[in-house]
C-alpha cells in the first residue's frame, strides 16, 4: 500500500486523524527512509506557523459557526483513499473503519453484509453480538458457518473464543446461543431475501 505522507501530515495539522489513524500514521511514519521524515517535519512546521498566525475565534461567532459540518472529513478521507488504486472490475473490499451496521432482527446485534452471493445462494456477515444477548434456537435451511474473531459464545454447550469456528449441516437444528461478554464472529449463511446488497 502507497503511503501519502503529505496528505496525511496535512491531515494531521488539521487535526483530521482519529487517534488510531494518527497512531497508524507516526507507526509509518517511523519506518519511512529520513528524507521523507525530514518532509513531514517542515510540514509541519509550516502548519504551525499558519496555525500561530490565525485569530482565536470565540465560541458562537460568525467564524465559529462557519466551521465544516462533521461529515466534511469524512468525505475528504474517502476522496483521499488511501493511495491504491482504483478497484478492479470484480473485486470489492471492505475495511474495519466503514461505518455499514445494519440492525439485526435479534436484539442486541448488528451486522455488515461483507458479501452476497445470490446466485451461489449464501451470504457472509460480520455480527456485533452486544453482552448478555441471547440468539433463539433455530432450524438451519442450510449449511452455517461461524469463526469467532474476538469475544466468547456459547453454542452447543460449549464455550466458543477467539479462534474458534463451528459448522452445522443443512437441515439441523441449534439451540439457543447466547455470550456472557459480548462476541464478534464472522458468519457464513444461506442467504435470504431481506438481506441487503453489500455497498458497492
């Protein structure tokens, strides 16, 4: 992946970066040949200066008021991209910043439909499972896979943590599932006609 430590400098002056981005950042930052340290260090250098230079603005004057609406950066980050290239017909990705929850119809989860396969009939979904939240035994139509990535799960009366993954065949039934901590898992299920395309 192509680094573009100016556009991030400038976001960082800025202060554009969420803290993990800006940690993200210095990490690169760091390991970035000394030429390209010394460029972002008049970077900014530049930006204090311009900073220093600006007039404190009162809260709730005329000046104030103009700033950026909060979904300005977010709009700048996603024309900025990350310096890769554009996506090849046939590929789509989706990363851990995307805001793309949708409500599950069981309480306390959400979920991001990361691919829908209509016509291979499966879908595969990253759940949010919030603590306490209990799933209700179900029939499975078809195959179901699910790999747990952080948290714990209890299903079949076992305790489930990160690394974990279990398969029920087509045609079984589960009972209920529930997690004391709170769980995400990655899931492969038959897809179903309410699930919504993924972003594109």
């Amino acid at each position: 992946m192509t680094i573009n430590f100016e556009e991030l400098a400038a976001l960082d002056a800025a202060g554009a970066l969420t803290p993990d981005e800006r940690r993200d950042f210095e990490s690169a930052l760091a390991a970035a040949p000394a030429a390209v340290r010394a460029e972002v260090a008049e970077l900014r250098e530049v930006a204090a200066s311009i900073a220093a230079s600006v007039p404190v603005q009162r809260p709730g004057s005329v000046e104030a008021d103009a700033a950026p609406s909060p979904g300005v950066r977010s709009r700048l980050m996603s024309r900025l991209g990350d310096g890769a290239p554009a996506v090849p017909p046939g590929f789509s990705f989706r990363f851990a910043h995307d805001d793309e929850w949708l409500p599950h119809p069981v309480p306390g989860i959400r979920m991001k439909v990361l691919a829908l396969n209509r016509k291979s009939g499966y879908a595969t979904l990253l759940l949010d499972v919030a603590p306490g939240t209990r799933f209700p035994a179900h029939h499975h139509p078809g195959a179901e896979e699910c790999y747990v990535i952080s948290g714990s799960m209890f299903a079949c009366g076992r305790r489930m943590s990160a690394g974990d993954f279990h398969h029920a065949d087509a045609g079984s039934d589960h009972g209920e599932l529930w997690t004391e901590e709170g769980c995400r898992v990655l899931m492969v299920v038959p897809s179903e006609d309410e699930l919504p395309d993924p972003p594109r």
